[in-house]
C-alpha cells in the first residue's frame, strides 16, 4: 500500500477544494488526503510534531519524509505524474522564489474562497481520510 499523503488546512475552503481537485488529478491513486481537522490528521500532525507547519502549508509525506510549501506541491506533481509543466516551472526556480509565490497564496487563501466545500463523489471520497 503506498503511504503517500497530502494533508491539508480543514477549515480552509482554497484548501479543500485545492484537494478535492487533486485527488480527482490523482488517476492512479498514489496519494491519500488528510485534513488537518480530522482525527487521522491530528494524529499525524501531533505524532510527527508538525503543529507549528500545519496552519502555514500544505503538508505532503512521501516515504516518511515530510514537506512543505512548494516542495510539498513539488513532490505531490512528481509522484502523482500530473500537471507537467506546473511541476517543471517549480523545478527550474529556486525554492526561496516558489515558496515567496507559495506564501502569498498561503496568506490571502481563506479571502479567495469563502463558499462552502462541493460534496465529493463516491469515487473520489475514498481517497479521503
């Protein structure tokens, strides 16, 4: 079973809908998505003492190795093998310049989307934890 998951900020509308977005990117279901509310997310948040990074950014292990901002929307690209050229612009710049783009998202990201999350289909809720 591949251990790949993406957690993301629960209370955020972007973020949920970021991650019901990739989850239907994610074809071949290599990754499972946590929401950092959730009783699963908690636990892997307090289990590998991520309360400080939980509230700032994405988080995405991958073989047990954690990361964050754009590495974490880096590796999520690169091993689900989609949106190609998205992953190759933040292969080509430097981190301090995609996380500086990564932030300003992060920042004004609850002011981008105030509506309530859409109710996932079936196929895609399973890949939810």
């Amino acid at each position: 079973m591949n251990d790949s998951i993406l957690i993301f900020d629960g209370d955020c509308m972007f973020c949920n809908r970021m991650a019901y977005f990739l989850a239907k990117a994610d074809k071949k279901d290599y990754f499972k998505f946590v929401s950092s509310i959730s009783e699963k997310g908690k636990q892997i948040i307090e289990e590998n003492n991520l309360q400080e990074m939980v509230d700032k950014t994405v988080i995405v292990r991958v073989e047990e190795k954690f990361y964050f901002k754009s590495q974490a929307v880096y590796h999520f690209l690169k091993i689900s093998k989609t949106f190609p050229v998205f992953r190759f612009l933040i292969w080509i710049f430097p981190t301090f310049l995609t996380d500086f783009f990564y932030d300003i998202i992060a920042r004004n990201r609850k002011e981008i989307i105030k509506s309530k999350c859409p109710v996932p289909k079936p196929e895609i809720r399973r890949k939810f934890l």
